[in-house]
C-alpha cells in the first residue's frame, strides 16, 4: 500500500532542512496549537484527534494535526533512529519552516514526551502544555512492565497487523473497548502496513522528571485511572515538580482520555487555553 492509498485525509506536506518531509492537517486561524499524538502500530494525528481538534477550531484557534516522522502520511526514514531527540529536532524544523515563533503543544503518550523534550530544549518556542498520559517520566523498564506495552510488542511482533490483531492491541487502549469502531480498526490496520521496522525497534525516550523543575509555562494534564500502557503515577512528579501545573484524573478511562472521554477533555482544554 502506498502513502496515497492511506485511509487518511490529505492535509499539506513540508519538507524540512534534514530531507524529511512531514504531513500534518491546517484547521482553523488564532493562536497555535501543535497536536503530537502516541505511538503504537497504525498512530496516525487524524487517528489519535479526529474527535477533538473541531472544537478548537470552534473555539478560535489554529489547529497543526501532525503525523510524526514514521507514521501516517509522513515520511518513514529506514536509517533513523526514533528517539526522543530525534522527533524533537524534526517538531523544531516544523516550527521553523511554517514560521511558527511558540505554539501551544498538545501530546499524548510519546507526543507528550515530544512536547516535554520541545519546551526543555527551546522554551521560548512554547506557551502552553496539554498533555495526555505523557511518557517520559518513567525509565524504560517500567513503561515495559505494563500490560499494554506487552502485548502491543507481542502482537506486533507475531506478523503483519489485520484487524483482529489491531483490536488485540488497541482494546487495551481503552476501559470499555465497545468504543473501538471497526472503522478505526481498519484504517490502522491499514495504517502500520508501511511503517518501518526499526521505528518500535529503535524507539528510545529519557526520564525527564528531574528537570520538569525547569518548565516554566502553564500545563494542563490528564491521566486515565485504568491506564495499561503508562503508569497514572506519573502525574505526580508533574505535581511535584513544576511551577504552574494541573492535572485531571479520569476514572473509567484507559489511556485515550481524549477518546473516551471527548466532551470533557474538549471543553477542559478549551477553557484552560482561554483563562491562562
């Protein structure tokens, strides 16, 4: 399957001064907002947001729905090796090329990793965080103990990813799985088909907790009670450890708080985005 024939909207594409070209979608006009989805086979920005990112249109600003080097549309380097650093650099890029000087970064998962190591390493390049079960606050060995890492390395590495397997994986995402349409299923099935393998393989994201300290702009987070893949605990060290920071924990909620729970996490961000 090529790129083209992707179950995904066509949004523009961009190529940046390293070679690579990203794909992202453009909605809406005001202030910033850069949304970093998570990883896992078949993550696409359109899969992780499709559900969120009108209602900020709605709500006055612009919307920059990324597809993360490796995934959806964008480009998927065999040669790279997918750490932090690495999509950290490629995020940097983006910002330079579409002249955006700070943004608003909203991540979940390895995308609130990304949006963590951006305002670490250039902090005048972001106002505001939303953050989603945000990796990067656990050391390696950990986020592996958890149920959904498990099972996401050992259906991935059986083979290719229909959609049975896709649902293996992805009902893990979510505490009630009746959510997962087979709509979604199909198109990340179809989605991991072209995506490298060295992209899990080489996949390598830091411990940042001893330098949250260091952020200096507002966060808002979210964590979901019954999350498989990243330890809820880590909404702790945020408390713990910034300046301006607050956090929702969501029961009944996996790791897709924004899927799960759509209306609340709409309405949550889009208050805190106009009150801070």
């Amino acid at each position: 399957m090529s790129l083209n024939d992707l179950p995904l909207p066509t949004g523009k594409f961009v190529q940046l001064d390293n070679g690579i070209t990203l794909h992202y979608l453009d909605e809406g006009k005001g202030d910033t907002i850069i949304w970093l989805h998570g990883s896992g086979p078949g993550a696409s920005g359109y899969s992780n947001f499709k559900g969120n990112y009108p209602a900020f249109i709605k709500a006055g600003y612009r919307n920059i729905i990324l597809d993360l080097p490796g995934f959806g549309r964008s480009d998927k380097p065999e040669n790279a090796e997918y750490h932090l650093d690495f999509f950290v650099e490629n995020l940097n890029q983006l910002m330079e090329k579409l002249a955006i000087k700070d943004a608003i970064l909203l991540g979940n998962s390895l995308g609130g990793a990304i949006a963590l190591g951006q305002a670490l390493k250039y902090p005048n390049t972001v106002s505001k965080l939303i953050l989603m079960a945000p990796g990067g606050v656990e050391e390696r060995e950990t986020y592996f103990q958890m149920e959904g890492i498990q099972r996401m390395v050992e259906v991935y590495q059986s083979g290719p990813m229909g959609v049975n397997e896709m649902r293996e994986v992805m009902k893990l995402q979510l505490f009630d799985a009746s959510q997962l349409s087979e709509s979604l299923l199909e198109e990340r099935a179809a989605v991991a088909v072209p995506q490298p393998a060295n992209l899990f393989s080489t996949m390598m994201v830091p411990n940042m907790t001893e330098r949250l300290h260091e952020l200096d702009c507002p966060i808002l987070g979210f964590w979901g009670t019954d999350d498989k893949f990243n330890p809820s605990e880590g909404m702790f060290k945020f408390l713990h450890n910034t300046k301006e920071c607050r956090f929702l924990m969501v029961n009944q909620c996996g790791h897709w708080v924004q899927v799960e729970h759509e209306d609340l996490f709409n309405r949550t961000c889009v208050d805190f985005l106009n009150n801070n």
